[in-house]
C-alpha cells in the first residue's frame, strides 16, 4: 500500500474531458502523480494527506502546446510587420550570443507564461547557434524540469542558412553585402549530428517528465545527408522529429526548385514521415501532402495565430482531419504569435475554419479545437493518451477554471465557453503529474520575482551584444522582403489546392 503522503483528493469540481466518459461533477483521486479513481462526489472514502476543494471549479486536462520556441521568450515585442521570411532574416540577430545561462531563463519565462494560462506540456524547438550544444539543451531541458512542466526539447538545425537555402537569394544581394551574408553559416551536419548523439546518449532528465527529440528545421535549410542523418538519429534513440512543412507560399514555391517535389513529398521519400514526426504549420499541403501523412501516421501542429501574424496563410485543417491526419494545436514563439496562449489557439483554430467553407457543418466544432490542443497534441509529442485527458491512470495534469470569473456566469455550455470567451484569467490552480505548480496567481515552484529581474538583466545585455547584428540584418532586409516577395509570387502548379489564393499586384 503506498502512503498517505501520495494521496491526493480532489473534491466536486466539473470535468471537462469530451470523449472519456466521465461524470460532469466528481471527486479524482491522485495517487503518486497519475489518476487513481474518479467518482461521484462523495464516494470515495479514504484517508488522504492532502485535499483539494474544487467546488465551483471546472477541470480541464492540462493543456498541450504542440510547438514552439523557447529562444524567442527574451526577445518579445521586436517583430511588427515581418512575414516568415523577414523574420528568419532577423533570427540571428534577435537570438545570437546567449550563454547557457540564458536559455534557461528563456525558456523558464516562457514556461512560467504557459503554465499560468493552463499549458502544462510544451513541444520546444529550441534554437542555437550555428550548432546545438549539450550545455544549452540541458539548460532548456532543466528550466521546465525546475517549473514542474512537461516538455519536448528539440534542438532546432540546419546546414543551409536561410540565405544559402532560397535558390537565387545570394545573387540578388549587392556585392558590397555578400561578404557579410556568406559568413553566416551553420555548423556541418556532421557536427551537429554529434552533438545530438551526445545529447540523446546522455540525457539524465525522466522523460516521463522532459523527454528529447530532433528539429531539422526546414527541409529545403538542410541537405538530404543530413535529413537521413537525422532521421537515422531519431530512429537509433526512438525520438520524434518536428519540422516546418509547407510553411509559407514561398515554401511552396521553392520546395520544387529544390526538391523536385513539394516538401512532405520529398521527406517522404527520405524515410522522416512516421508516426513520430510532425509537420508544422502546413499552410501550403496539398491534398496528395495530407492522404501522404495521414498513410505515415505524421502530426500536424496547427498554428492558427502565427499563421495570421506573419501573413503565411490558413491552414486547411478540417481537409487534415478528413484525410486522418493527427492535428495538434501550436502557440509558435514569442514573437510570432506572441501570447504563448493555448486558449487563444484554440480559438483562433476554430474561428479562421469559418472563413474557409460555406457550410458550418465543415467548421472546426468547439470539441475539435479542444481535443487538438489536449489529446491530439499528447500525441504528437510521444506521450499518447496517458496525458491529456482526464482518465484513471493518466497523468494527474489539471487545469483549474474559476467558474464565479464573468465569462463563466451564468454557465451554460462549458466547452462553447472555454473555446470561445477563456482567455487564461480565469485560471485558479495548475497541477502537473499531481504537484500544485501555480496558484492563486503564484508560482509555487519558482522564485518567480527573482526570474523576472534575472531575465530583464539578460535582454538588456542581449540587446547590447546583438546590436550590430540586427543593424546588419536591416541592412539586409530590403533585398530578402523584394526576392522573397517576388518568388511567393509566382504561380504553383496549376492542380494545386492553394493555386487561387488571391495575392495583391
């Protein structure tokens, strides 16, 4: 019998997990982290260390966030008007000379917002430069360890710069900035390969906790050495994969001058798409992309605010689930959708279907939008269903809504109202494999006063050291904004779904 010590009550909340079958209002009872029992109120009987009440409370499964990216938390507010493509102009620049010290604390601010609007799982496409090293993984990886939050950390990579991977792009530079472009490279493949080796050989955090995976970033910034290298990677140490797939219609434009074929066709045939990949964003997928990933059991993490704020597009998910495609639900980084709230994607997800298809019987539901950013985004991210919803022997991650907060009074639907008017204020309590991590406004896990002096010190600094970068980035935006521009605008094959989107002259 396991003592007292890891038990938990939860006493007469209202559940909100469509599909499990659970009572709406019930006592859960959490035994070391997982979900032991839920019964009506009441009808659990035992002597427990801790209780929590509940009551006027509704319970949701904590929420998953199927991408992001933690190296932008230190750099918010500097994008306004960039497209995709301006903003991968500036990346270095915004996200250049940082110390391990300073992942953790972009990563710890970017998970303290998270859990304090009810994510407690994230898929974290970390970035360094020119290579992953094993020192800033590990410090990413520690900083949701140290908040109690789940999380995928995958190193984001390539061996193209973003320069070097738009065909033409080089040559529209003039002479006088070409020196400049051409010392932005990254690391060899080889090398970053490596360093990943090391990385998955070496991983001390519990994964059922933090787990590791790889992220390759864009297929047409990488060789296909080093595409097959990594799916060789993932393979050997049974990680996933995440990329971004069809992004942009400038990626779908160049993904034939480079590839031959669109991106998703391409992966395909080095072996990547499986049940453990996941394709971001994926605007631009035609619909032989989406039967492809659906016959591979692949992902999609659905970014419906990134896709708004960098103009990219919409994505055509009620096509997605039609085909079989898993679809999850992403927040993207700081600054490209910048709130790192679930709720709002969630939304969002459901709110831009509307402006696709006539018929609202094709309208992404309230009930869609919410599996995507719970269940669908547990799958994505290697978990399957142990989290994500509430079910006996899940794992005890709860998110707690004030039902007396105003966009819960009077209750009628309490999924409609969550989709469509939560916007994370209404967020009391988070519990995460059953340890309160925040309540009441408060951090329980973290010296959350002290992480915010520490990471204001930290951007000053950045902004110091990056300053030439960013005036060098500026410099070059003009050219990339006129090519990139002009390549999106140039016509897709004719049969493809996406080919009539209209585009201003």
């Amino acid at each position: 019998m396991t003592s007292r010590d890891s038990l938990t009550l939860i006493r007469g909340g209202r559940l909100l997990s469509p599909g499990t079958g659970v009572p709406d209002r019930a006592d859960i009872l959490v035994k070391n982290g997982l979900i032991a029992e839920i019964s009506s109120p009441g009808a659990i009987s035992i002597e427990v260390a801790s209780t929590f009440d509940a009551r006027d409370m509704l319970i949701l499964p904590g929420l998953v966030n199927a991408h992001s990216h933690g190296q932008l938390n230190l750099c918010k507010g500097c994008n306004d008007r960039w497209s995709l493509e301006l903003l991968l102009n500036r990346l270095p620049s915004v996200t250049a000379g940082r110390a391990a010290e300073y992942h953790y604390l972009s990563a710890q601010i970017g998970a303290a917002e998270m859990v304090s609007k009810g994510c407690t799982t994230v898929y974290d496409l970390f970035s360094e430069f020119p290579a992953p090293t094993p020192e800033g993984v590990d410090a990413v990886a520690r900083a949701y360890g140290d908040i109690g939050m789940r999380a995928v950390v995958a190193p984001m990579m390539a061996d193209r710069s973003f320069y070097q991977a738009i065909p033409g792009l080089i040559d529209a530079f003039p002479e006088e900035l070409k020196a400049d472009i051409e010392r932005i490279c990254f690391a060899p493949y080889q090398e970053s390969i490596e360093r990943c080796r090391r990385i998955l050989k070496e991983w001390r955090h519990d994964r059922s906790l933090i787990r590791p995976a790889l992220a390759p970033t864009i297929p047409h910034h990488c060789t296909d050495d080093f595409l097959v290298a990594c799916r060789t990677l993932a393979d050997e140490f049974d990680v996933g994969i995440q990329m971004h797939v069809a992004e942009s219609r400038m990626q779908a434009v160049v993904a034939p001058m480079v590839h031959g074929q669109t991106a998703a066709s391409h992966l395909a045939d080095l072996g990547l798409l499986g049940p453990r990949f996941t394709a971001a964003h994926s605007v631009w997928l035609d619909d032989q992309d989406m039967t492809r990933l659906a016959d591979h059991g692949a992902s999609v993490a659905h970014n419906p605010g990134s896709n708004l704020r960098l103009g990219s597009g919409l994505a055509r998910v009620r096509r997605l689930l039609d085909a079989g495609v898993n679809v999850a639900i992403g927040t993207d980084g700081a600054i490209t959708s910048d709130g790192l709230n679930m709720f709002e994607a969630m939304r969002l997800a459901a709110l831009v279907s509307r402006v696709q298809d006539l018929s609202s019987e094709r309208w992404i539901s309230a009930q869609e939008a919410f599996m995507a950013g719970t269940l669908a985004g547990a799958k994505a991210l290697g978990f399957g269903d142990r989290i994500g919803r509430i079910a006996v022997n899940c794992g005890a991650d709860f998110v707690f809504l004030d039902l007396t907060r105003p966009g819960f009074v009077p209750l009628g639907d309490p999924l409609n109202q969550t989709i469509y008017t939560e916007d994370g204020t209404s967020v009391a309590s988070v519990m995460i494999g059953g340890r309160t991590v925040y309540e009441g406004g408060r951090f329980l896990t973290i010296d959350y006063p002290g992480l915010v002096a520490r990471v204001r010190r930290a951007a000053d600094d950045l902004s110091e050291r990056t300053a030439a970068m960013r005036s060098l980035a500026a410099r070059f935006e003009p050219v990339v904004r006129a090519y990139c521009e002009g390549l999106a605008r140039r016509p897709l094959p004719g049969h493809h779904p996406c080919a009539r989107r209209q585009l201003d002259t």
